[in-house]
C-alpha cells in the first residue's frame, strides 16, 4: 500500500494519494472500523431569503493521514436531508425543496488542540443530490439533480473531540448539465454534529 502510495504521488500529484486513501478506506478489512456521527445544522441564504435546516448522518473513515504531522488528513461519508424555504413566496412556484444528498468530505485537521483546548480543522466535499423540485421561488434549477459543494471550517473539542460545531458555504447545482441551472447558495450553515464511539 505504502509502494503504490509513493508511486502514485510522483505520478499524479497529491490528489491521487487523497484518492488510495479514501479508497483503502472502502476496502473490507476495514468496512466495519467506521465511526458514526450526527450533524444538526440551520442555513441562511438565496434566493428569496432561503432557510431551512440539514441533518447529516456520518461515516467517519477508519484512518488518519500524515498522523504524525502538525496538520493530519482525515474525512467521512456524509449523507444529508435538507429542507430549505424561500420568503416571499411565488404564486406559481414551489416556495419550499427538499434535498437527499451524499458525499465524501475531506478534513485537514491540526493533530494538537490550540483554541480553548479544541481542535481546529478545514474541510472540502463535493458530491450529488436528488432535489424534490426543479424549480425554487424564482429561480430554474434546470432539474432534480445537483452536486453539492460543501466548504467550511470548525472546531473538534471534548476529551475525545466528540463534540464539535463548523461554519459552512453549501451550494447546489447541476454544473450546466440542466441548463438554465440557476443554483441554491446556502451562505451561511452553522452546523453542530456529534461523534459516536
């Protein structure tokens, strides 16, 4: 595994080593080593004053990479249902959607706790989505399906960082697939999730 590894990154570049470790992570010597998690967040965004909240359950991957550097590599799978709404309503539009999602998220992460004892971590995910209409408030989403791109940062604390609570831009689209693909924008995600051991 270490060969391939090395291989690959002179190869490919860093990306690829990214790719072996989420998918030795899938392998069977390890399908059951994952961790669950819950995620319980509230969004703000557009269009039309968007709100509405997401729940994520989570698959924590059985590995850490560069474990003994100041900054580890890590990530989960991440499987949502989201309910967002729009203020004002349109007379001939859906006013609210409903959205199933799954992704892989990758997390950088600082090995040590700095900030009140908590671990501070920055996380990337992008991944697909069935949304319930193709049409919220004004804008066409072109159809029901979308990726979804997930970024933020956070904080891990706890005597086993089981706790933690992040900030996040999500936003869903069809990358032109759909045209007229107008998009959703959750601004602002704040999102407080839990670890089980």
């Amino acid at each position: 595994m270490i060969n391939r590894c090395i291989y690959l990154i002179k190869k490919y570049s860093f990306f690829s080593l990214i790719i072996v470790l989420i998918l030795d992570g899938l392998s069977p010597k390890q399908a059951f080593a994952f961790k669950p998690g819950l995620s319980l967040s509230y969004g703000t965004g557009k269009p039309d004053q968007l709100a509405g909240y997401r729940i994520a359950l989570q698959s924590f991957w059985p590995f850490v990479g560069f474990a003994h550097s100041p900054v580890n590599l890590t990530g989960y799978w991440d499987m949502s249902f989201a309910s967002w709404k729009v203020n004002p309503t349109q007379s001939n539009q859906p006013s609210a959607i409903h959205i199933l999602a799954a992704s892989p998220v990758i997390r950088l992460q600082t090995r040590e706790k700095f900030i009140f004892g908590a671990q501070p971590y920055l996380e990337l995910g992008i991944g697909a989505s069935v949304l319930s209409h193709n049409h919220l408030g004004h804008r066409d989403l072109g159809g029901k399906f979308a990726f979804q791109d997930l970024i933020g940062l956070g904080l891990r604390w706890g005597t086993l960082h089981t706790w933690s609570l992040s900030y996040h831009y999500l936003h869903y689209s069809n990358a032109g697939l759909f045209p007229p693909n107008q998009g959703i924008d959750v601004k602002h995600l704040v999102s407080l999730g839990y670890e089980f051991n």
